[in-house]
C-alpha cells in the first residue's frame, strides 16, 4: 500500500516514516530530504533549491516534480511513503499524471494534525544527525552525548531552516499552500486524519490502524 503522509513541519512525518521503514520495509520519499542530500553533494539542483529552502519557502513546482519523477520511475514494487510532497495543488495534479504514467497509485493520504501552538516548540528544539538524518529534540529527546548521534556517531545539528524567522515563512506557507490540499484528498477519497499528539509509538499505533 503506497501513501502519502502530509501534515505542517514538525507534524512528525519524518519520525513517523522512520517506524514506517523500519517495520513494515517502506520505502520513504522525502522532497525535503531529496534536496538536502542534493545540497550536500554541490549538485546544481541543490544550488537552485537551497536559497528556497533557507528562506524557507517553497522550491518552485518544475524543480520538485523533476526530481520526484526520477524517483517514481525506477521505483520496483516496494510500497512507498510520500512525505513532503505533494505540497501544493499544482504538485497533487502532477503526482496523479505521474502516477498514471508509471502504473503506481496511493491508498491514501494520512494527515498528521498537530495543533500550530505545538510546532513552533517542536521545530525550534528539533536536532538533526548530519550524517544519517536521525531526529532528535533537545528537551524531549536529546542525544545520550551532546551534540553526537546515538545511532551512526555523526554531528547532531540544527537545520538552517529550523531557526524561528525562517520556521515562520515555513508554517506560513504551508497553510497558505499545503493545509488546502486537505480538500482536495478528500474529494479522491483518500484523506484520513490521525491525531499527531502523544507518544511516538500512539501516533504509529493510529497511523498502521489505517493501514491494514
Ligand atoms: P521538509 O524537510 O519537508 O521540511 O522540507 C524542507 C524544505 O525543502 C522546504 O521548506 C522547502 O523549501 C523544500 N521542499 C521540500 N519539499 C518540497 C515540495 N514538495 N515543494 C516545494 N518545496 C519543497
């Protein structure tokens, strides 16, 4: 069963596709992440993204559907997790083509809801591994050394886009551009809200009940 998880940043969709990997062998797309690791290697796809996604605004349509379209046409048959995308009408429109193109669908759209008062605690205190994207937070969740990932050893770092001005465009756009996207899952049929508060393991438990 391929998905899409969508929800504001810090809803928990990258914790959330962790487990979903994890247990149940997902493969996880993550725009957001496509881009950081284009970023990381001086790509010039990275170079054209990153002054977006340090101001924190959205990377334009033709950029994230080219490079969501290289992922989707290699794909074997693995089921897979979309996350971060799609984030605009235009995008959902183009996925659906896309979709068609490559004989793939989507069951479903799950929507992690998060009241906006939370996320702004959840992003400003959110740590991210540099090497193997594992999350952390420095009150509910630091890492066992400071500034070191349990899992892989690697620097745990804030992303430049987790600073509170640039969370602000970010939130912002996702309301203006993502939360209408709500409508438009349920007009397919496809949209299912799960309750993004709690412990991690609640959240995945809710999230699965509507997998199976
Ligand atoms: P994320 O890791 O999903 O929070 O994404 C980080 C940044 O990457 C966003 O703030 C955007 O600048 C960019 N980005 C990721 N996915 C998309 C998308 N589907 N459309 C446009 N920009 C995106």
């Amino acid at each position: 069963m391929n998905i899409i998880l969508f929800g504001a940043p810090g809803a928990g969709k990258g914790t959330q596709s962790a487990l979903l990997v994890e247990r149940r062998n997902m493969r996880h797309i993550s725009t957001g992440d496509l881009f950081r690791a284009h970023v990381k290697q001086g790509t010039r796809l990275g170079t054209e993204a990153k002054t977006y996604m340090d101001a924190g605004k959205l990377v334009p349509d033709e950029i994230v559907l080219g490079m969501v379209e290289d992922v989707l046409k290699e794909l074997g048959s693995q089921s897979f997790i979309l996350d971060g995308f799609p984030r605009t009408a235009p995008q959902a429109e183009a996925l659906e083509a896309m979709l068609k193109n490559y004989d793939l669908s989507i069951s479903k759209a799950l929507f992690l809801e998060v009241p906006t008062e939370r996320l702004m605690a959840r992003l400003t205190g959110r740590r991210v591994c540099s090497s193997c994207g594992a999350s952390y937070h420095i009150e509910a969740k630091p890492p066992q050394r400071a500034g070191i990932c349990d899992l892989c050893g690697g620097i745990v770092d804030q992303r430049p886009d987790d600073q509170e001005s640039v969370i602000r465009t970010r939130l912002e756009a996702y309301e203006k551009s993502t939360a209408p996207l709500k409508s438009y899952f349920t007009g397919k049929g496809q949209f299912v809200a799960v309750p993004g508060l709690g412990s991690t393991e609640d959240v995945y438990k809710q999230l699965v009940s509507h997998l199976d």
